[in-house]
C-alpha cells in the first residue's frame, strides 16, 4: 500500500478530516512550493500526524497505536530479527501472556501474516496501524551506539568527515531530532541532538577530527572555512531513505 498524495487526499476526505477546499488550496500552493499534501496539510494546522495516523488506520480497519509517544523499550523492538523488522516494517509494541501486538504502516502486505505466525507460533498475533517514520525511529533499537559507530569509522580510515557527519545525520533523522550541536570539550567534541525540546547527549568523538567535520560542514553549507569568529548562516540538504 503506498500512501501517495491521492491516496492520503481520498482517505481524508472520505473520512470528513479535510474538505475539496483544503485540496484546491493545495493545488495553488503546489505550484509554486515544493511540498507533499501532508506536509502542507500539518503546517497549515489543519491536520496532525496523530489524526492522519488515526484516520489511516481507519481506512485499513485496524487500530491505531501512536509509536511516538509510546515508544517500546529496546528489548521489546528486538524480539523480531532485524532483518524481517525492516523488511516489512513491523514492531513489536506490546507483549502479552497469550500473544504479541505489531504495529506495521501496512497491514495488507504479501507475506506479513505468514511471517508473523513463523515468529511467533501458538501466538495471538494483532496488528496495529502506526506512522512509517515512527516505526524508522524506532528502528534505532538494532543500532549499535553511535560513539561505537564513531569507533569504528575512524579505524577504517576512509573518509572520517564525511562518514561520520551521514552517521549523524541518519541518526538525526531516525530520532526525528531538531537540532544537532557539536560541542567541543578539552579533549572530545560532545555530540546532541534536540528531541522533542530536550537536548540529549548521544556520541562522543576525539577531538582531532573536529576541524575536519566543522570545516566540512561549512563547504557543504556555503560557509567561510577561514572564518573562525563571526557568526555564519548556511544552508545544506540531506536526504534519507
């Protein structure tokens, strides 16, 4: 099942969320603004992730279970094989005495239910709707720490700037974090993101590979490399999957 625009713009409006004006306003807009239906939808406020997730699940006739602001622990992520998780995009959310709830972003997937029963035989299997880029982020379970990915792009000695600026970055999109801060220290350069309006701490690096990165970071954005002092704005682009 692919969520494209006139798919998300059919679920909506059979469901009473948006109107045919919302849509022709999109279509005005569209022209001059590279965006999706949805992301136009949510900055206009006239719809949420949450209600587009709700309104979704109600179209595939299964529940709805919000991910992100019910994250499973790790140990519970990784009771399905890496491997079958990101092949059909399920993870497990809750484990019960008599079966497992799995939150996938399509239920009506070949393969999924006879997976599912491979997995977990004997088992009550339920399934649950849950937002594509909820489920990458949390995803970030299989991951070894980032200060040990760090580790080991340095001892491989091929490109350390940029491998470890793509590692930060994917991770940055994984955790859907708004801001990234390096924060150099006497002797390591501290690495954070902000989620959800807290700064956490994720990675450490030496400090010797600092200039390096800044210096990266300022040619990718169109920044001065010998300005050391002075404030500077750039911009980059990045994509992810």
């Amino acid at each position: 099942m692919k969520l494209d625009d006139s798919l998300i713009k059919k679920i909506l409006l059979d469901g009473s969320y948006i109107t045919q004006d919302d849509v022709s306003r999109f279509t005005i807009f569209s022209q001059t603004h590279r965006v999706s239906f949805l992301e136009y939808l949510v900055s206009e406020h006239l719809i949420s992730f949450d209600i587009f997730g709700q309104a979704v699940a109600e179209y595939l006739k299964v529940p709805y279970f919000d991910l992100h602001s019910q994250p499973p622990a790790p140990e519970v992520v990784t009771i399905i094989p890496e491997v079958v998780a990101k092949k059909f995009h399920i993870v497990v959310v809750d484990q019960k005495k008599n079966g497992f709830v799995v939150a996938t972003d399509d239920p009506t997937q070949d393969g999924l239910s006879e997976s599912l029963a491979s997995l977990f035989p004997q088992k009550k299997i339920t399934i649950v709707f849950s937002l594509t880029a909820d489920i990458v982020a949390v995803f970030g379970a299989y991951r070894k720490t980032l200060e040990t990915r760090f580790i080991n792009i340095i001892k491989s000695g091929n490109r350390i700037a940029p491998e470890i600026l793509n590692t930060v970055f994917e991770d940055a999109v994984g955790l859907r974090a708004s801001d990234i801060h390096f924060e150099p220290e006497s002797d390591a350069v501290l690495v954070r993101f902000r989620i959800d309006g807290v700064l956490r701490d994720v990675g450490r690096l030496s400090k010797e590979y600092y200039e390096n990165i800044l210096n990266r970071i300022k040619v990718q954005s169109g920044a001065k490399i010998d300005e050391h002092y002075a404030a500077q704005d750039g911009a980059m682009q990045y994509r992810a999957g």
